[in-house]
C-alpha cells in the first residue's frame, strides 16, 4: 500500500468537531473528507457496532483529506451525553475547533461544556450553523442568543440565503459576496437584494468585532472610517488564532452546502501549530486517545507537537520515564491503516502495541523536557454496580475493565469497600450500557448490572448505659467477663471515641482494650439493620473479672453485648448518604427542576445564573433519589441539562424509609 504523503506543519490543519449529538459532526466529517482530493467513500467514521446500533458517534473518529495544498485532520468527536468524555482529549490534537450547532435545536448544553473547555486551553473555535435546509430551521435568532451568550467576539462571518426549502446558497459577509451552489458546482453571485438589508445589518456586527481586537482599527472606526476588507482580512485571521474572534459559519451537510467554505475558511483563516507554539527542535507528541482490540492490543492516537517522527524512532515517556519504541505506526483513514514515512508536527497518526502508555502521556526524545497535559475529563455521576456473571469472566474481569478504561478515560472504577461492590461510574446509563456491550464484545467477558447498594451508616441520638455479661462454665478453665458501658452521641463527623473510666482495678488493664475491641465490632456490626455505627462515645465504667477464668475473648464479648444493650436503648437512628447536586438547566426547565429535586426529598440551597440562558440549581438529595437522575434528568430538560453530584454527608433516615436488614455482602471483587 502506498504510504500517505507528507505534509509539512504549515499546511496541516487538525480540526475537531464539536457538539450535541445529531447536530451532524459526524455528516459534516464525511462531507469534508469526499470534498478532498481523496474523494472519500461515505460511512466510513461510524464503523463501531454499538455506534450502529444506536445511530450516533461513541467514539472518537479520526481520518483526513487533502485540500489545496494542504492536510485537514478530521476529528469526529462523539456528542452524546453518554459518550462526550471522549471530546476532551481530543482537544489537545486540535488546531481549531468546530462547534457545529442544529440550526433547528440551536445551542445546547454540551455546547457550553466544551467551549469552557476550549476556552481553558486557548483553543481557537468557530460555530458552524448546520440544517439551514431543515423544516423549522432558523439564522438570526440562533447568531442573536449566541451574541447574547458570548459577547460581540462570536461574529457573523457567513449568511444564508433563505431558510429550509428555500435555502441554497451562503452569503460572504466580509466580501458582501454570495456563494449558490449549481448542478454540484459552486457559483459566485451578488446578494439578492431582498437579503442585502439583514447582510449589511450582520456585516456591520462582524466589522465591530474585527475592529475591537486592534486598537488603531477601532479609532479609525470610531472616527467614522470603514477599514479597507483587506485590512479588515488580515486583522479577523489574527483574531482568529488569538481567540478574540469567533467566526459564525452556515451551511446544510445534506445539500452539500457551505462545505468547501468552511475546508476554504480552515486553511485560509485558521492557524497552524507553527503560529500557536513552538514546533522546532526534537520530537515530542501526546497521546490522546487509546483503543483496546482483543487481537491487536493498544492502539494509540498521537499528535506531534514538535519536531518529526518517523517509523522506528525511539522516545521516552515523561510519566513513567521508560522507553517506547514506535516500531508500528500509521495514519488512520476511520478504520483503515495507511503506512506513514515523515510525520511533521502537527500532524496525528496511530501507533500500535506501545508498552506502559495511556491517554494523556507525552512522549519526547531522550532529554526533552516536556509539560504534562491535563485532560481535564469531566467526572461522570452515573453510578452502576456490576458483577462477573461465571467465574471464568470474574477471571477475566479486572484485565478487560482496566483495558476498558484505557480507553475511555472518562469512566472509573472501584471496589466499594463499605458495600463490597464493584462500581462503574458513567456519564449515563447509556455509558454504562456501552461499556459492557463492549467487554462482551471486544474481550468476552460477561457482566451484568447488580442492584447498588447504599452506604447506609446507624448512631444514636441519646445517651444510654448497658450491660454486657459473659459468663460460662463447662468444665476445666470457664469465661468470665462483665462490662458496663455508658454511650452518647458524638456530632455529626465525630467518629467514635472509647474512654476508660474504670477504677479500683475491678477490670484488669491488660483487658481494657479487648472491651474495646468488642465494642468496635459491635459497632461495625450496627443496632438496627446491620450498618455500621459512628458518632459515639463509649465510657467503660465498671464491669468484674475472675482471677482464673477472665480472658480476653471473654472481655471482648462482654464489651460487645455490654455496647449493644446501650445502643438499643440510646434512641439509634439510620443514617442515608446525602450528596451536593448542582444542576444546569436552560432557564425555561428552571421551575420543573427544581420541583422534581424537591419531590426527591431534596432541599433547594440556591440559584445562580453563570450566563445568559442558563441557571444553576444547587441542592442536597439523598443519595437513594439519584439512582437514576442522570437519565432522568435528560428527559425532564429535552436533553439540555447537565449536572455534578458530590457525596457531602450522612443524615438522618425518616424511620419509614428504614431497610429491615442490611442486604449481604457479596465477595469482594
């Protein structure tokens, strides 16, 4: 096979598309790529099963065509709820990002997420209005509310020419130029006059935001002087690469309009690595996304921040130190392998079987120094316990669950200690879901969700004295030991304090701490159903020995049944785990909001509005509220809430609400 040829950094543009899903990235990709000089056949990013069956993007897709002269870098990130964790990382290989955005939906919550992301990282972007052929499409009020959300940098750089089935054609702004497409060409004409009025009106907003990011444009325009567009050209590229600007495209994927515009806009007016960072000198590159395949291995995702790569180098991983030797590596066409020879950097290629590597790691030449990159993954909230279904899958189970996070970063996993579960936290059920299709599929192992168990806590809430006896005779040496107890609450948080207050002797010192023994496995064994105690004092008052037959396991008995008879008679109470939930919702779903949070048990604390359009409700809920609330909250909002859930404290169980027995434990994973 031919290798792929090689491009030189400043004709190299990685791109990664951005957005809900069903905006149409993954469309939008594919239109990109059979517009190049490859003509690439269409279906080929959305090969994974699991994609298939749910018809939309789970993973990342990578492939690249060639336009002009230059290499575009495709990066089809997923859009999901579910599934967007995968976009972080892919934010470090990019250029420039592409917020495609449903000219029917509009702006939505994972819009938000990702352009705060972008914005920590300085990551130029530009908004491409897609679906402007779509029935109920809209323009104006779409460039209104973003303008109204983001300031005047986010800029009207083209518009359409008509709405859904009238839609053909995009006007150039800047130029005052219009652009239809013809019989599969494109055909540039005057503006219509019917549209000339709205294209002045949105060229005038656009050269106020150009004008503003130079200091001696913006006098001259004050002073009533219109910047020649040549002026106003060089300026807006500038802007671009310094994220002062933020370009608002348009077009339709479906009719095939406005996608040369936006290949024409990525090599003309976005920048290069070279104009965003020093790319001389040895090689170094970051990992930004790893796959599992049960044949293979490791499969990594690599962009070259500097110098160039070529098969067989040898580099050094900043995290661990060691060696990596990149004796396989080449570009990805979606699924596809294409050999490589020179990667410049700012290009992106795969490797594969690299040894004690993950996403996120640099790798760089012997001596280089490098800065780790923070991926900076948002936590999922979703919490699913699972569980081996045969013993030979719990055999297989840890290797295949590490494998599996390797790859999606934006899922854990633990071993609830207090439950003795094994918990997979997601984005959503869907995420949960996804993943155990996929270690079924990819390294048959089988794994079902279990019910999750709660950490459940009981205390007391009065003071209370007990009596523990154990005495036994059956011959030979017996068992005697008798403690008398005194408990009291603690406050919330106090743990558990054991205070001897034992005198004249009448309980050995050597037996003082097995009382204590006796009464923390008393505690740990709870009062009422099971769970463990916490917030109490234990006072050891009194109690008898025997000069033959008192021992230690006496005494730790009696310290147990002496605590458990003050315990019961001390008002115990259960106690629920209870989390800080802070929900963002369009305004719209505030009052829906916060009424389900409430009929959740849930106690408002407050709102706040971080930006136009969108208000934060936080709240405490107890912990058996949010089994679901991930997905749930979905359905409440249309899809257009998100949400972070915090475990805060334990607090009192209402007595109706109480389980009758804690539920057994199974073994620990």
């Amino acid at each position: 096979m031919q290798a792929r040829p090689e491009v030189e950094t400043g004709k190299i543009r990685t791109v990664v598309l951005l957005g809900a899903s069903g905006a149409g990235k993954t469309a939008l990709a594919e239109a990109l790529l059979a517009a190049g000089e490859e003509r690439t056949r269409p279906g080929l990013l959305d090969a994974d099963p699991e994609a298939l069956e749910r018809g939309h993007s789970l993973s990342l897709a990578v492939a690249s065509t060639s336009w002009r002269g230059h290499r575009i870098n495709v990066l089809d990130t997923p859009g999901s709820a579910d599934a967007v964790g995968d976009a972080y990382p892919a934010l470090h290989a990019a250029d420039v990002a592409v917020f495609v955005v449903d000219a029917v939906n509009g702006w939505q919550a994972v819009h938000d997420q990702l352009w705060d992301a972008c914005e920590a990282l300085a990551l130029p972007r530009v908004v491409l209005l897609n679906g402007l052929d779509r029935e109920r499409a809209g323009y104006q009020h779409h460039v209104d509310l973003l303008r109204e959300r983001y300031g005047k940098p986010l800029a009207p750089v083209h518009m359409p020419m008509g709405l859904e089935r009238d839609f053909d054609g995009v006007i150039d702004l800047l130029h005052l130029s219009a652009v239809r497409r013809v019989e599969g060409l494109r055909v540039k004409t005057e503006v219509p006059a019917e549209r000339l009025g709205q294209a002045q009106h949105n060229r005038e907003a656009l050269v106020e935001a150009i004008v503003e990011v130079d200091d001696d444009l913006l006098v001259r325009y004050l002073d009533g002087e219109v910047p020649a567009v040549a002026e106003l050209a060089e300026c807006f590229e500038h802007g671009v690469a310094r994220c002062e600007l933020f370009p608002l495209l348009c077009g339709s994927t479906a009719l095939d309009i406005g996608t040369g515009l936006l290949a024409d806009f990525l090599v003309e007016e976005c920048p290069s690595l070279e104009e965003r960072r020093q790319v001389d000198g040895a090689l170094s590159a970051v990992i930004f996304k790893t796959r599992s395949d049960p044949y293979v291995g490791h499969i990594s995702l690599l962009r070259i921040l500097s110098g160039t790569l070529q098969p067989d180098d040898s580099v050094i991983n900043a995290r661990t130190g060691r060696p990596v030797r990149l004796n396989r590596v080449f570009a990805l066409q979606g699924q596809e392998q294409l050999p490589v020879t020179t990667v410049y950097a700012g290009d992106v290629l795969a490797a594969a079987k690299l040894d004690d590597v993950r996403t996120g790691d640099v790798l760089a030449a012997e001596g280089t120094r490098v800065e780790p990159v923070d991926l900076r993954i948002p936590r999922g909230y979703h919490r699913a316990a699972i569980a081996a279904r045969s013993t030979r899958d719990d055999d297989r189970l840890p290797e295949a669950l590490q494998r599996l996070l390797e790859e999606d970063p934006s899922l854990s996993a633990e071993a609830d200690a207090a439950t003795r579960q094994l918990v997979l936290t997601g984005y959503g059920p869907g995420h949960v879901q996804t993943a155990l299709a996929r270690l079924a599929r990819r390294f048959g192992v089988d794994v079902e969700e279990v019910p999750l168990r709660l950490r459940y806590l009981e205390t007391i809430t009065a003071p209370a004295t007990g009596h523990g006896r154990h005495v036994k005779q059956t011959g030979g040496s017996g068992q005697y030991g008798i403690a008398q107890v005194e408990v009291e609450p603690l406050p919330r948080g106090g743990g558990f304090e054991f205070i001897d207050e034992v005198v004249g002797g009448v309980i050995p010192r050597q037996y003082i701490t097995s009382v204590e023994k006796g009464v923390r496995a008393a505690m740990e064994r709870g009062v009422l159903a099971g769970y463990p105690c916490v917030d109490i004092r234990v006072r050891l008052v009194d109690g008898k020995s025997h000069r033959v037959d008192s021992s230690q396991v006496a005494f730790e008995m009696a310290g147990a049944l002496a605590f458990r008879d003050a315990a019961t008679n001390a008002s115990p109470v259960m106690l629920e785990p209870v989390s800080r939930v802070e929900v963002t919702v369009p305004d719209a779903f505030t009052g829906d909001v916060m009424g389900d949070l409430s009929a959740r048990r849930g106690r408002i604390e407050g709102t706040r509005q971080p930006r136009p359009g969108r208000t934060v409700i936080t709240a405490l809920v107890p912990e058996a509220e949010l089994m679901s609330y991930t997905g749930d909250l979905r359905g409440l909002t249309s899809g257009q809430g998100t949400v972070t859930i915090v475990r805060d404290h334990h607090a009192p169980l209402p007595a109706h609400l109480r389980p009758a027995t804690r539920e057994p434990a199974a073994a620990t994973p």
